[in-house]
C-alpha cells in the first residue's frame, strides 16, 4: 500500500525540529510547501507575533530529546504526524525519539545518540571493526601525554560535542597534546559547556578528506553525492572551507569511501533519512586503498551547503528528504546539473566583522551561483578553533570539478573582509 492510499486524501503533515541556531529552516520550509506537506515547527523558543500559528509551533527544549520528543508526540493527538523530520546535529535526537514515540519510520534512539558522542561512536565503530582513526577517551585527570604516545603522533584532539570543527586541533608530540588538551577545555568553557567533559584523542590520518551525503533506505545507502575537500586538511585547526561534486577520487577509492560508510552505519544501527559522513581514503597499512571513516551522522550537510545540490527534476536536497520521510518512493533520485561547490567562508580571525566588500565581484565570476553572508556586520565572529559559524558561502556550478573549484577559489580572492578588534576603549572609539 502505498503512502498515499494509506492516509487517503488527507494532506501530510510532519514535524521539522529546527535547532535555534540553524542555517536551514528556510530551505525545509520552503522544501515542505513545495513538496505539498504541511508543517508544525518544533523549536527552541517561541517567535515574536507566533500566536497566529499557534497550532503549528511547539516549543521544545532540545537538550531535553526525551522530553522534547513527548511534547511533540502529544501534538499528533490533536492532528495526525506522518514523519518527524531532525534537523541538524541538535535537533536529530529529538527527531528520533519522536519517531520512536510515533511509530513512523525511525532511527533508533540509541544510534543517532551515538552519533551525538564521538567517544561512543568510536566505540560503536571499533566494537564492530569498522576501519577508523586509533584513539583514546581522555576522562578528566587522565594522563594526556601517554595516550598521544599510545595512539602516536601526530595526533587529534578534539571535544566529544561540538561541531564544525570548533576545539578540533592536531598535536605533533605528546607535550603539545597537553597543552592542546588544556587549550580545549577552555573552548569548552566558553561555549557553555563543562571544561571538564571527557575529550577524545586520536591518531592523525593523512591523506584525501571526502563528505558523504546519503539517504538511508531500511538500513540501504542510497548515495546522493561525494563531495570532495580539495584544501589540505593538515591542521592545526580544520577549517571547513572547498566541497566539490563529483569527486575525483580514482574508482577504488570511491568504492572503499562507500563501503566504509555504509558498514559504519551498519554498525550504529542507522536505518531511516540522511546521512552525512566524512572519511580520508590513502593507502592502508598493507598499501591497498583504505578508508577511515572520521565521522558519521545522522542528518543532512550543514550550512547552506546543499544549495548546490540538485536531483532528478531540479528538487532540493531538503525536498528529498521530506519526499522520503512522508514515504514516497526517491531511491532513484540521482543529482543533476553537473559538477558542483560551495566554499564556507573562513574567518580570517576573531573580532567584529565590520563589512565584507568585493560582493559583486565575486558574484560576477564566471560559474557562481550565489554569494550569501551569513555572519551579522557588527557582530563578533570567532575564528577556528573558538568558533564554529561561518562567514558565508560561495556557490558555483560548471562542466567539471575543476572549474567549480576554480571559480570558488576565485570568488572568495575577490573578497576582502574587514574585522575590528572588539572595542575596548573607554572614550568609545572602535581600534582600527
Ligand atoms: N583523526 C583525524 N585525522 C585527521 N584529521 C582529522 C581527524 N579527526 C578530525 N580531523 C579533521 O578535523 C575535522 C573535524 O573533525 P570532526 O571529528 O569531524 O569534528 P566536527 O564534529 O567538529 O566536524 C575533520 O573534518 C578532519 O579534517
Ligand atoms: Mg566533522
């Protein structure tokens, strides 16, 4: 039986969890009207002038998934829910829970929360021999020094929450990962979080950095796209900056990224919606392609990167993903429109952004798409590893990966970005 004779004539209705700080609730939206679903909205704090759509707002407390997850739940009482939709890393458990609570097409609980902890998620992965980066769980008081040895230098060492790269950053010896550590305990402390959480430590794996976008079909990987990360990714900091579509990557390459993405969600026990995976792929010990898989989880690319994407017809990577969740059938949903990138705009350094000129030139070079800031002018933005926003984005299409990834490197030249220290001085006067 189809979706569609399932619920008769009545329109479809899902939950989008759209964390507060989200880059992507326009895109879903806009993505569920054009996919013809109603939609409730579970968010973090209630929006001016809400009232007016009362009946579809829920306000959830997403560090609370459990919690969150009954409240919306309680919503399909009143109306009818045929899927709940996570969005990004904060909103993926909730989505799940609900789910669970629902009895829609779910992943479970357990995995996507293991997706949420990089410590467990090594742990998942090891217990199950997916191949991936040696490493270590520091606990608060653990010796720092050993475990870089243990895992061998160079390493990495990085929070077990965050995200986009924040507290991300490689040690070379075994003395650097212990200032290193120190240095991501304060990171942690200035995002609110408790300095002394566990971090974890792990060996550095050279080599060429992929993204996975993916949709999970019953535990099937439908790929949707493999980005490649044509900057060096050497460190200290990992700055999220070129992907390029398709990758150009040799064929062996290519199959073990999949395969080493497919069994590591295999192995959390993902089954339902997008995936997004990073690995690095080189030569393995016994000099066959290898590939580690640094990340798996359980939503969609981050930012506004899925702009350029396009499947089938020219739908949004966001609509596939509502088509899917409300059960319609796009397992045979291929990306179109050649070769395609986006460049997340690197915080040249920490301070108040003041302007951002050369917008037009950059949007005349042949090949973009768009340009979008996202950053607040007169608002302070953090370089990595304290931040983990981003300036903006550059999109561009073309015939090839190199000429998409040419005309990102020459757009982003034409930018010049002004930041200020932040002002401190007493008669008022903002440093130059
Ligand atoms: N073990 C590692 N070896 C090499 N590079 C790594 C390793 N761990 C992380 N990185 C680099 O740091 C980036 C961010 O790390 P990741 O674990 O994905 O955390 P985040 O959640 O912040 O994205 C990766 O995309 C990669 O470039
Ligand atoms: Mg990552």
């Amino acid at each position: 039986m189809t979706a569609d004779a399932a619920t008769g004539t009545r329109p479809r209705r899902i939950v989008l969890v759209l964390p507060t700080e989200t880059y992507r609730a326009a895109d879903f939206i806009a993505a569920a009207a054009e996919v013809g679903v109603e939609v409730v909205v579970a968010t973090e704090h209630r929006p001016p002038l809400a009232t007016e759509m009362e009946s579809r707002l829920v306000v959830v407390d997403l560090d609370r998934p459990e919690e969150a997850a009954a409240r919306i739940a309680a919503m399909g009482d009143r109306a009818p829910i045929d899927a709940v939709v996570g969005v990004d890393d904060q909103g993926v458990l909730t989505a799940a829970h609900a789910g669970e609570i629902l009895g829609l097409a779910h992943n479970p609980p357990d995995a996507v929360a293991a997706t949420r902890d990089k410590a467990q998620m090594r742990g998942v992965l090891a217990s199950w021999g997916v191949r991936q980066p040696d490493f270590r769980v520091l606990v608060p008081g653990a010796d720092v020094a050993e475990a870089a040895a243990a895992v061998s230098c160079p390493c990495v060492l990085k929070p077990l929450s965050l995200s986009a790269s924040t507290g991300v950053i490689r040690a070379d010896t075994p003395a650097d990962a212990v200032v290193v550590a120190e240095r991501i305990r304060r990171i942690l402390a200035d995002h609110g979080r408790s300095p002394d959480e566990a971090l974890l430590i792990e060996r550095f794996v050279p080599g060429a950095e992929v993204s996975l976008e993916a949709l999970l079909h019953d535990g099937d990987l439908q790929v949707l796209a493999l980005f490649d990360k044509p900057d060096p990714l050497d460190g200290p900091y990992f700055e999220e900056t070129i992907y390029v579509t398709p990758s150009r990557l040799g064929g062996p390459e290519q199959t073990a990224v999949l395969a080493a993405a497919a069994e590591a969600c295999r192995a959390l026990g993902l089954r339902d919606g997008p995936v997004h995976a990073e690995l690095r792929v080189g030569p393995g010990a016994d000099g066959e392609v290898a590939a580690w898989v640094l990340e798996v989880a359980a939503r969609s690319i981050g930012g506004l990167c899925s702009r350029v994407l396009r499947f089938g017809t020219g739908i949004s990577l966001e609509q596939l993903i509502v088509e899917h969740a409300v059960g319609r059938d796009v397992a045979d949903s291929v990306r179109t429109d050649g070769a395609a990138g986006v460049m997340m705009l690197p915080i040249p350094r920490s301070g108040v952004l003041t302007g951002v000129d050369g917008l037009d030139a950059a949007r005349g070079v042949a090949g973009v798409t768009g340009v979008e800031i996202t950053a607040t002018i007169g608002r302070r933005i953090d370089a990595l590893p304290d931040g983990g926003r981003y300036l903006g984005f550059v999109f561009a299409r073309g015939d090839t990966p190199d000429s998409v990834e040419s005309a990102l490197r020459r757009a982003h030249s034409e930018l010049t970005v002004a930041i200020v220290d932040e002002p401190r001085s007493v008669d008022g006067r903002t440093p130059a």
